[in-house]
C-alpha cells in the first residue's frame, strides 16, 4: 500500500469503486476499511 503513488491509487480507487456493486460483501468491507485507512493518512 505505501508504495503507491497518488495516480496510481487515483487509478486503483476508480476502478474499485465502480465495481463495488459487483463486489461479495467481503471484498466490498475489506476495500472500505483500506479507502478510509488512505483518506485517514492523507488528511
């Protein structure tokens, strides 16, 4: 996680974020706790 930059995770959080409705619920929480880990570091 550290080593991506900022486009990169600008990259990463688009694509995630449209396929959220496709997600299994475990992959959806997972991807919610490391976005909110990212917005609480860079704040």
């Amino acid at each position: 996680y550290e080593t991506l930059r900022e486009r990169d995770w600008m990259k990463l959080k688009r694509i995630l974020d449209a396929i959220e409705d496709l997600m299994p619920p475990q992959m959806l929480y997972t991807w919610k706790a490391v976005e909110a880990f990212h917005d609480a570091r860079t704040r």
